[in-house]
C-alpha cells in the first residue's frame, strides 16, 4: 500500500449555514472544514471563498483553530469521507541516561475504518527508524478538507 502525505500548517474552521434538507426543510448546520494556512486570516478568506462557491449566503465563519496534527495521511490514489485523529508517541533511548523518552503526535488520516487507519499508519511510519505507539484513534467530524 503506498501511502499520501501533506505536510501543513492546518486549520480547522467552523462554518454555520442553513441547508436544505431532503424533505423540504430548512435546517441549521455547521460543517467542519480542514484547510493549509500560513495564519488565521488567511484562514478567514480561504474559507469565505469556499463559503462563497457553494452560495452558502447566510454562512458564517463561527469557530477557527489551528490543528494538532501538521500531517495528513491517505492511501494514494483512494479518497473517501471519513477522517481518524490518530496519537503516536515516538520512543527514544537518552544515550547517557538510558531513559526512555515518549514524544506525543498527531496525525489525520483518511480512511475508512478504524483498523484501515492503522494500517495507513503503520505503512507511513515503517521506514522511520524511530520506534512508536499508537495511543489512540477517533473518528472525527471533519467534513471537508480543501487542499488550496
């Protein structure tokens, strides 16, 4: 399995709007999007253009934050839906004290399972020569991710 990275400084932002649901209704949604960005007003414009492609007219911007993670993991040439918040810790031996030290990571993968997402994982991290745990996996509620 060949495996797709993103290196980024990622933002997650909110974006309320009303949509319209299949029987008719209007309904009140926020949508959580995922976007590269250098800072939060870049960020801000990035996501009144997507606002403004999808003529979300009463959108707004409710919620922006810079992600944990600076990766994104996928397999190449496979997309779906669903993302996964996975934590690593990296292990590494202090050569003069003998200590173990455990360095946190996140990372978010696209797949479309809990074990797929492992999998992505373990095949993206099997050339580091740095041993590691998978701490934990959680699906997230990402619904977009642009790639501007």
């Amino acid at each position: 399995m060949e495996t797709k990275v993103i290196t980024n400084k990622w933002f997650e932002c909110k974006i309320k709007y009303t949509k319209m649901m299949e029987d008719g209704m209007n309904k009140s949604v926020t949508e959580l999007v995922v976007l590269p960005s250098d800072d939060f007003g870049e960020a801000y414009e990035k996501c009144l253009t997507y606002i403004s492609e999808y003529c979300m007219e009463d959108a707004d911007v409710t919620d922006m934050k810079i992600a944990k993670y600076s990766e994104i993991v996928s397999e190449k040439d496979k997309s779906c839906d669903t993302y996964y918040n996975i934590n690593v810790e990296f292990i590494t031996i202090n050569e003069r004290t003998q200590k173990e030290k455990k360095s946190p990571c996140c990372f978010l993968v696209q797949s479309d399972t809990v074990e797929s997402s492992k999998s992505i994982i373990d095949n993206y991290l099997s050339s580091s020569m740095v041993d590691y745990n998978v701490c934990a996996v959680s699906k997230t509620k990402i619904q977009t991710v642009l790639y501007v």
